[in-house]
C-alpha cells in the first residue's frame, strides 16, 4: 500500500526536504542524493519521492520516470567521478539486505582496479533442475 509520505521513514523526510542531504537530481516523481556511507565516492540513491517500501510496490507508470532519472544521474557520475563503469542495483527485503524500507536504487561508480566484487555464482546440479525451476517460475504468471 502506498502511503503518500511515511512519518518514520528517512527517505521520506529526505523528499519533503526536512532532513538534509547531498540532492544531485530532483524532479516532479524522483530525486537523488549521495549516500551517506558510500561504497565508492560518488555513490548516489535515486528514489521515488512517494513512499513504496520496495519494488513490488512500486506502480509500473512510475517506471519511466525513475529510469530517466538514473539515466541522466548515472552519466552526470561517470563524468563528476571520471568512473570507468556503473554498477545500479536494489535490494528488496530483507533477506536481500534491504535496510531502508523505501523503495531506492544504488548507483556506484566503478573503477578497473577497485576491490569491490559482485556476489559468487553458482552451477545448477544439472539442465533438468534449471529447467525445472524456469517451469515453475513460469507457472506463477498463469
């Protein structure tokens, strides 16, 4: 359920400007701002200014919007930081490290030698157990 602006959330009191931030981007549906405790300099959240706890939330019309936005935000990065690539990514919940329950994205500026690195990956047992799941995946949109 939307709730138009949540009084205990952070990012809320951040999009009706009472708490301050580091603000890179705003318009009428989204904003961005640098975080706090950045993974790399440059590290900056894109949000939309309505509250939705996370991604499942989030109404489909607001799409376009929030991508425009880490578009226009993710090019200004690269240049400001002279970054070699961007990484943009979310959590939802949190068995996914979702902290901050207002839906957000995480734009990280990259470099060839940085030391941060993406999750392990990992083999399915066989073609049968992916095919599997890929079936029962696909059986939840019937």
């Amino acid at each position: 359920m939307n709730l138009n602006r949540k009084d205990d959330c952070i990012f809320c009191s951040i999009a009706q400007g009472i708490s301050p931030c580091a603000e890179v981007y705003s318009d009428d549906l989204v904003m961005a701002f640098l975080d706090i405790a950045p993974v790399q300099k440059g590290h900056t959240l894109v949000i939309p200014k309505a509250h939705y706890n996370d991604i499942f939330e989030v109404p489909p019309e607001l799409g376009a919007a929030l991508i425009r936005a880490q578009k226009a935000v993710g090019s200004a990065i690269l240049e400001a930081t002279k970054a070699e690539g961007l990484n943009i990514y979310m959590n939802n919940l949190a068995a996914a490290g979702q902290v901050v329950f207002h839906a957000h994205w995480h734009l990280i500026p990259r470099f060839s030698h940085d030391t941060l690195r993406l999750w392990p990956q990992h083999a399915y047992s066989n073609a049968d157990e992916m095919l599997e799941l890929a079936s029962n995946i696909r059986k939840r949109f019937a």
